[in-house]
C-alpha cells in the first residue's frame, strides 16, 4: 500500500523522505566516507574506481561522475551529504546551489540577498502565483466554494 503524498506536487523539490532515503542509501554513505581525507584522495586519484567499490546504481555513480546534483537529488541524494562531494572538489555550498539552479555563484548570492526565490508559481504543480489568494473558503451557507 503506498502512502499518500501531497507533497509530491510542489514544482521542482524532491522531498528527502523514507522512499528517498531508501533509494539514496548506498549514495549518501559515499558522500560520509569523503569526511576521510584518505577517502577523498582515493576518489579523486580515480573517482570512477572508487564509484565502484560502493553498491550504488550506474545513474546514481554517474550524476556524481557529471556533478549533477539535482540528478543525485532525485535519485535519494540528501543535500547535506552531497555537500561532502562538493567540499571535496573545493567548491562551496552557495557555489553548489546556485549550479543547481542554473545560476552563477554571484546571481543566487544577489537572489538570496534580495529575499529568495519568489513564492509566485512555486506552491503547487497547475496553481498560478494569485491561486491561492484568490481561494474563498467554504460558504456559511453549506455551498462549496468552487476553484
């Protein structure tokens, strides 16, 4: 039986969940072997050798190969253990996160500055940014409000 999940509807985010979890298992358990300055020599000598020596799938060995975070998301990565990936190759979260949103460094710093990301087109999957405010509750007169 699966569970409900209507968080599934939010555009463009993954929820770091059991499933998730489960999935990500073997990847995530990479990421905190890099905690080991042994561990990060050995991958960076030969990052592909060392993919293998861990029970994680092809796709999930090669978005760490590409350094493709949203892929490693979606495929049970957690963000916190992916940041040891790129500690690793020297780079810094807000480095990290702006390549997952397409920006530069400098674009997601001024967009984090400036308050974030807009809410507007980002609450739910087929929802336009005024949706939401212009949802009326339930009548007092037992009419179901229509949407």
């Amino acid at each position: 039986m699966s569970l409900d999940k209507p968080y599934l509807d939010v555009p463009g985010t993954t929820i770091f969940d059991a499933e998730q979890s489960r999935m990500g298992y073997h990847l995530n358990q990479f990421c905190m072997s890099l905690m080991k300055a042994e561990n990060r020599e050995k991958f960076k000598a030969d990052q592909r050798a060392y993919l293998d020596t861990w029970p994680m799938s092809e796709a999930q060995k090669q978005a760490v190969l590409d350094m493709d975070l949203n892929r490693c998301i979606s495929l049970g990565g957690n963000i916190y253990f992916l940041a040891k990936i790129g500690a690793t190759h020297g780079l810094s979260f807000q480095q990290m996160a702006g390549s997952m949103t397409g920006m530069t460094e400098e674009e997601y710093r001024n967009m984090m500055v400036s308050g974030g990301r807009s809410a507007e087109g980002n609450r739910v999957v087929g929802e336009d940014g005024d949706a939401q405010a212009h949802r009326q509750p339930q009548g007092s007169a037992g009419k179901k409000a229509t949407h």
